[in-house]
C-alpha cells in the first residue's frame, strides 16, 4: 500500500522564522502527545509515591495550620475581620497553583533536554501540560476551600461569599495566573538551560516573592508609601481578587487589577516571543 | 519525474564553540584548580576551544519518494547534524530544507520512556512522541508486542525489563511508525544479531512499502544492502553521490589518502610534548585505518617539544570500552635525544580480533601524565590471511586473536571414514 504523498503537505525549514507565532496548528496536532503527557504525570505520581494523591490536600492544609499559628496568634497579623483559617487557605490555594507552575515550567529545556533534543514536536506542549496538571491540582485544592467555606457558613460565621461571581470570573483569574506563571516560567527556562544555577536563584526569589505578595496579610494592611507594591507585582491583585470573590472581602482597587492584566498581558507576550526563539536552537547548547 | 520529497538547498550550520561560556569568576577559579591537578598527573575532560564549527556546508541534494538513500562519512563529518535539520530539533544557519510528507525519526530508541511505567503505556507514550496517532497505536499494538517479543511483560514496569527487552520494545514501536519520510540514525547498532537482522528486515519491508528512508550507518555492509542510493560527507560538505558501491569505494579511498590531523584531535591543552602526527602502517599500499590481523604493524608518533624522560602510552579500546591493551614506551631502553622525533612503536604480529578499536594515547614527562588524546585513531582490524586464504571470523566477539596451529594425532590406525 503507497502512501500518498501529499502534495498540498510541505514543511521549509529554515533560519529566522517568526518568534510570535505560536504554532497553534502545531499545538493542535499534537494534542494526543498533551493528554499522554498529562496522564503520564498523573498515573507517575499515584505511583511513585506513598502519599501522592493525598499530599494534594495535606500540603495546603498543613500550610494553613501553621501560618495560622506563626501568623495570626503569635505575630497577631490581622486576616480583614475573616477567620484565619479561611483567610490563609484561600491565599495559599491560589498562590501555589502560581508557585508551582512557574517553578515547574522554568526548567522545562533544561529537564527535558533527552526528549527535545532526540524528536521534534511542538516544544510548548511540555511546559503546556505541566499547567494543565498543576490545574487539576488546583481544581482538588479549590474544592476542598470550598467544603471548608461551607463548614465555616453552616457553623455562622459571617462574611459574603459571591457564588455566582465566584463561577463566572475564578477561569478569568485562572487564565490570568496560568498566562503569568507560565510567562515567567518559560522566559526563565531560557535563561537556566544555559546557566544552570539560576535553578536555585528562582526557588529563593519566590520564597521572598510571597512575602511581597497579601498572601499572609490583607492588602488592606499596607501602609500609604507601600501601595505602590500592588501596581508593581501583578500576582498581589490576583490574590486579593480571588479571597474578593470566594470570601467576599479585598481591597484592590480597579485600577491595580487592570495593570496586573496589563502587565500579565505583556509578560506573556515576551514570554512566548523569548521561549519561541530559544526553542529553535537550544538543543546546540546542551 | 515526481516532486522531490525532500529537497536540501545549500544547507549550513555553523556551532559556536565555547562562545556561551561566559567567562566568570568561577571559571577562572576553576582553570586555575584545573592546572594545578595537571602538575599532580589527573586526567581532566577536555577544555573546550573557541571558534566556529561548520558542521554542514552549502550542502545540495534531493530525494525522491520512495527512494531509500544511505548517508555515510566519519566522525564529525556532519550526518548527525543533517538528521537534526531534517527531523527539526535544531535550526540551520542558512540555506533551506524542503520537506514534503511526515517525517518520523529515530535518533535513539526508547526516547521518553519511563522505567516505572509498564510496557503497555509506554507503548503509547513513545508512540505519540515519534507522531502516532492514538489510533494508529492501537491498531499495531499487537503487532508491536508481538514484533518486540515481550507478550508476557507487557504490563509490568519497564524497569523490571532486561536491556535486550528494552530495546526490542523501543525498536518496535519505531518500526511501525507510518511516515512518509523514515530518518535513522545508526539504532541498529543496539541489541543482538537475531535482533539486527529482524531490525534490518523490517526496514526492507517498509522500503518496499514505498516509504522514502534516509538511513545513516557507519555498517557499510547495512547501507550497501538496504539503499539504492548514497551520500558521502566529510566536514559537512558532500564528496560523492551515487551507487552505494562507489560512494563506499570513495570514502575508503579517501581514508587512505587523508593523515589524522592532529590539531582537531588535540581538545586537551596541557603542556609537554605534542604528537602532530600519527602514522599506521603495515607495509606499502595499507589503506591507512584498515588493518589485518596477524601481519605486522607500525604506530609512528611524530612528536615536538620532546624532552628527555618523555614517553608514550598507548591505549587499544574496542567497541565496547574494554582496554584490550596498553603498551607503554616507558617499559622500554629509549633515549630521547632531540625534541623533534618520531616514536613508533612496532608490532611484530597485531593481535587484535577483527572488529573495530579506539586508539588513545597519554605523553608523559618522568612518569607524570601531561597531555592525553582520548581518541587519537580509530583502526579497523579484518581477518588476516595465513598461507594465502582469507581466514573467516564466525562473528563470536573476541578480544584478540592468538598465534597458534592446529595439529591432529590419531589415536587409532587410518581408515575410511564414513562420511
């Protein structure tokens, strides 16, 4: 049986193509190789470890316990008049899902050097399915804030949940931290497949980034002079949004969400173009 | 005359050595760690040297569907580099590469496979990263298992696997790839000979099933059996094309011709003498890296900045790593008398088994190693003759092949045997 050679089917290969071009018909094609990669993932961590599945839940909780300790009864920090425990998981369900993903994907061409450098598919699929993964995650982590917002509502605490807004903009501020944490996390994968310690400098940025970020503290608590903070880092508004619509109190202004987006938008964009470029030769390198 | 279904129009690639290094404290710090081992006599990797690589150059050929072409030439000269173009992992500096039909490549078997995954899902893992579609997959999953020969281990984890087991699954997998476009970079090389010939059958078939193979091989036997067609590189340009035959009459002749340079070769920079040259031979009209076992042959190691209590080492590896031998200069009465001279170090039988052998070779100053050249030749040692009639290797491998003769002693008066 000839295989037809399709005539209307041709691929030049040559330098200098278009950085900004997403190849999203690439993307498309190799939609298999996504959910492969994804369940792959999946099936390797039920597998290799004792507590895999349930480490998706301890992780946040645990967290939960102790910043509810360190934080609120012996630094005394405030949680906006909402329980603690509430106040701290929200923050933490949402910063992890953007922790997890930006470390993750910002060693993508360094892990996966045996793979890229040996058969050629769209190289975003990895970095792709790593959020895809690290959504599911979220998606367990979410759930589980949510039975413990209904715990704390049958038990009378008081603070205004907005289910329906809830439903309608949490994909919107999941897009927007996916597009972030994947933006930084791809510009970074550029940079450590080169210089390979940069690893370790991306692990304690964040660590300090968290601190820069309301997480532990309502944004209500920084001081005049400091506000500038919530225009510069773009995960501060995602975060006060998220405990906005979940548990009803924020204190980020319209403007301050517009320039995380902004700011999200243009990230993303260097993000893609950096990594698009990168992705074409690096393989030289290693 | 069909469209061509790849076309190469004046293809290059250049690598820029050492240039992405940036030099920083640490790397000083670290050269000057690196020189003070050399005084204490450790062996280091070799440094690496700045500049530019052409690994291809204005390279210019076409093939037609169908058509299975074999690429060969030595080390360095480039095969590798056309086979990432081709299969896209790396970009070219300039030129053009036409690709008119799906290319699946195998540059490595097993690529993407995870030890504690079973069998079965990384038959589907590996398959959709080599392009398969799920439904593909499912369709040959019998037949892979069945060509891999694992049907029983099929949903055990791959770490459990034997070598062999993995690389027949790997194999299996590549082989009913449906491409239009086949790439093979030197994967048969693996696994036994019962494996290789079921390997090479396999791709006959699909040769014959009108898919278009691009096969690269430093088996030139392989190539003159499989491929209508062939390509010679050497330093990333072509210098034949044509039957198989003539294009591997090509490059041996060309071996013959060239002397290894020993300016490539020399990635370590030490201090001490130099080899600038290295001459084999067995006698007038050797074609130089092709050598008979039995007959005699010279090594001769031409060397600068010699200094009296200097010595060469030289190490024999076969295909396999294993060190067959190591002959040292030092073992013997020499006086180095002059700084330029030439070292050779004479065998009165070369004792190697047929097969293919590394040769390295450490100088030392006063029994301190000061520079090492890890791969200064490879040779090819075939069967020699005794009494005129070629001796057959029965392809058992064997390290070396001992001086010896075979007598008979009858134990009982002669009669007609029954035969």
């Amino acid at each position: 049986m000839e295989p037809a050679t399709n005539s209307l089917y041709e691929i030049r290969i040559r330098p200098d193509q278009s950085w900004l071009n997403p190849d999203i018909r690439g993307l498309i094609e190799y939609r298999d190789l996504l959910v492969m990669l994804v369940r792959r993932d999946f099936v390797l961590k039920f597998k290799q470890t004792v507590l895999g599945p349930a480490w998706y839940l301890l992780q946040p909780l645990l967290t939960t316990v102790v910043f509810t300790i360190v934080f609120n009864q012996v630094a005394r920090l405030p949680t906006d008049g909402l329980p603690p425990t509430l106040f701290y998981l929200g923050g933490i369900t949402i910063w992890n899902f953007f922790l997890q993903n930006l470390n993750s994907t910002s060693n993508t061409l360094l892990n996966n050097e045996s793979l890229y450098g040996k058969v050629y598919f769209p190289r975003l699929i990895v970095p792709l399915a790593i959020t895809c993964n690290h959504l599911v995650t979220f998606a367990i982590q979410l759930t589980t804030l949510i039975v413990f917002i209904i715990f704390f509502k049958l038990r009378g605490s008081h603070f205004d949940a907005h289910p329906i807004a809830a439903l309608l903009l949490t994909p919107c501020l999941l897009a927007q931290t996916a597009a972030l944490s994947l933006a930084l996390g791809l510009s970074l994968s550029c940079f450590t497949v080169k210089y390979r310690d940069l690893t370790q400098l991306v692990g304690f940025l964040l660590q300090i980034w968290m601190y820069a970020t309301p997480v532990i503290y309502p944004a209500s608590r920084f001081p005049e002079h400091l506000r500038w903070i919530m225009y510069l880092n773009p995960v501060g508004p995602i975060v006060e949004n998220f405990r906005g619509l979940f548990l009803g109190v924020s204190s980020v202004t319209p403007l301050q969400t517009v320039t995380s987006v902004a700011l999200t938008s243009v990230l993303f964009l260097i993000g893609l173009a950096l990594f698009r470029r990168t992705e074409r030769t690096f393989v030289d390198l290693i | 005359m069909s469209t061509p279904i790849i076309e190469v129009n004046d293809l290059s690639k250049r690598y820029r050595l050492g240039v992405f290094n940036a030099r920083s404290a640490k790397e000083d710090f670290e050269s000057f760690l690196r020189r003070l081992k050399l005084r204490a006599g450790y062996k280091e990797p070799p440094v690496r040297k700045t500049g530019d690589l052409w690994a291809l150059r204005n390279l210019n050929f076409t093939v037609n569907p169908g058509e299975v072409i074999g690429i060969i030439g030595g080390n360095g000269a480039g095969k590798s580099t056309l086979l990432k173009i081709l299969s896209r992992i790396t970009e070219p500096t300039s030129g053009e590469a036409i690709l008119r039909g799906r290319v699946g490549s195998l540059l490595e078997v097993g690529t993407g496979f995870h030890p504690d995954l079973t069998g079965r899902e990384n038959i589907f893992l590996n398959a959709t990263i080599l392009g398969m579609r799920k439904e593909a997959t499912r369709r040959c999953f019998g037949d892979i298992v069945e060509f891999a020969e694992v049907e029983e281990f099929i949903d055990t984890p791959v770490r459990r696997y034997s070598s062999g087991m993995r690389v027949r699954l790997a194999f299996a997998v590549a082989a009913f790839l449906e491409p239009e476009i086949l790439i093979v970079d030197e994967v048969l090389a693996v696994g036994d000979e019962s494996f290789q010939r079921k390997c090479i059958g396999k791709m006959s078939d699909v040769a014959k099933h009108g898919r278009t193979i691009l096969f690269v091989s430093h088996d030139l036997a392989a190539v003159q059996h499989l491929c209508e067609r062939a390509i010679g590189l050497r330093k990333g340009q072509m210098f034949a094309e044509g039957k198989p035959a003539h294009v591997i009459g090509e490059y041996l002749a060309a071996l013959e011709r060239d002397k290894s340079t020993l300016d490539e070769v020399d990635e370590y920079s030490g201090q001490g003498p130099r080899i600038v040259s290295l001459a084999i031979s067995q006698g007038p009209g050797t074609v130089e890296n092709l050598l008979m076992a039995g007959r005699p042959a010279h090594f001769a190691f031409e060397l600068r900045g010699s200094v009296p209590t200097a010595g060469l080492t030289l190490e024999i590896y076969n295909d396999s790593g294993v060190l067959v031998s190591r002959l040292s200069s030092r073992n013997s009465e020499l006086e180095v008398l002059s700084s330029e001279l030439v070292l050779t170090c004479v065998m009165e039988q070369l004792l190697l088994a047929p097969g293919r052998y590394r040769l390295a070779v450490g100088v030392y100053v006063h029994d301190a190693q000061q520079r090492y050249y890890e791969n200064i030749a490879t040779i090819e040692v075939k069967s020699g003759t005794s009494n005129n009639r070629l001796l057959e290797s029965d392809g058992a491998p064997a390290l070396v092949e001992l001086p010896h003769a075979w007598e008979a002693e009858h134990l009982c008066p002669q009669e007609s045997i029954p035969v």
